[in-house]
C-alpha cells in the first residue's frame, strides 16, 4: 500500500442552518518519495485537502488513511502522536517561537518526541547544515531575514525525518529569488531523504517544481498529472 489513500471522501462545514461542501468525491494516493502539489484558486478545497492528510481535520464521509491510519477513526491524542512522529509542516507564517534561538526553534519537536540531548543536538545540526544556517545558530527569529526564517521553519519540519512535509503556501512571504532558494532545497530534501512533499499552493513559482500536479476546482479533482 502506498503512503496515502483517500477514497470516496467529502468534506461539509456547517454555515447557519445550511452547510458547505469543500470537497466533493475525493479520490486520490501518494507514493513515498513523491514532489507533489494541490493548486487551485482561493476556495477550491486545497488547504481543506491538505489539513485532513495531516490529520488536523476528518472527512465528513469516504475515508483518509495516511501512514496506515485511518483518519476518521483516530482520537485527538492519537492524531497528534501521528503528526509528532511521522509529520512535518511548512506554513506560510513561519511560526517561530521568538524567545527561542534558531537552534532551539528546530530542536523544539524533538524535546516532545523526548529525543535524548546527544541525538537531539546532532539531528538539529544535520538539519540546520541542509538548510544552510549553521551561521545563525544563536540568532533570534526577529534578527532573520524572511527566507532565513522559512529555512529555520523547513529545518525544523525535516529535523526529525519525517515521512511526509505538509507545506501550505510556504512561499506566500518570499520574494523570488528567496523562494526559489527555498524550493531547490526542499527538492534536495526530497531527494536526499525520500520524504514525501505534499504543497497545497497557488504560486507559480512552487507549481514549477513539483513532479506531479493535482489541480482542484470547486472541491473537486479536475486534473491530476505527472510532470516529466
């Protein structure tokens, strides 16, 4: 079995006493090791898509199994053990914890997964070396430019290799010349450590990158292509 399979899936939100179809019928798997995207317009069910594989929300029908878990069925704790261990995400606001250093900010979830200190400092320098910061180890959040910033927050969603990096427009609040820096990395990353990326994006700049497009429209799967 592949690393995720959604079958039959919709997704309804309550709005007043009517409700809102996000997705609709949703059938789609991913591999390992895939450099994929959700493009689409504003509105079009892509960060919807995106929070359900990351179990941060469950399908209103069908079903979601990523890692050989069945979405719908995890408890709240269950989920987050999921997300701990096997996730990494990748926003558009960075959310670095800013009394925190760099170091710090990336070894953050490994001091949940209870990783000991000599492993710990070893996976956070391996990840700040991918990325290119061990320079700015002792900075602070408000001393980083925004493409340094987004590098800590990749650093910190690979540190401790997780199979699959969710990333929701993580190129919003770059300029080019960051974002394309940014992407050349992610695309190492996925190379070098086989971890799967999934975007959920709109930008033209990611869109040129991935390897396999999945276009949705109105909540629904209007195109999905491979990328030679």
């Amino acid at each position: 079995m592949g690393l995720i399979k959604i079958e039959n899936m919709v997704k309804r939100y309550p709005m007043g006493k009517t409700e809102f179809t996000a997705l609709k019928d949703i059938n789609l798997s991913f591999e390992r090791g895939e450099f994929c995207g959700l493009i689409g317009p504003s509105g079009s069910g892509k960060t919807t898509l995106l929070n359900i594989i990351g179990s941060l929300d469950v399908p209103s029908e069908g079903s979601a199994t990523v890692l050989d878990r069945n979405i719908e069925n995890l408890s709240h704790i269950e989920a987050a053990r999921l997300r701990s261990k096997h996730m990494g995400f990748i926003f558009q606001t960075y959310n670095l914890l800013p009394v925190y250093t760099v170091f710090e900010n990336v070894e953050f979830p490994l001091l949940i997964m209870k990783v000991p200190e000599d492993e710990r400092k070893k996976k956070v320098m391996d990840a700040l070396q991918w990325v290119g910061l061990m320079d700015k180890i002792k900075s602070r959040p408000a001393q980083l430019s925004g493409g340094e910033s987004q590098r800590v927050a990749v650093a910190r969603a690979i540190v401790k290799r997780p199979e699959l990096v969710l990333a929701d427009e993580p190129t919003a609040n770059l300029d080019a010349k960051n974002s394309h820096n940014v992407l050349k990395m992610m695309v190492k990353l996925n190379k070098e450590l086989k971890t799967t990326f999934i975007f959920a994006t709109h930008d033209e700049k990611v869109i040129g990158y991935l390897r396999r497009k999945i276009h949705l429209i109105d909540g629904k799967v209007a195109k999905d292509e491979i990328v030679n």
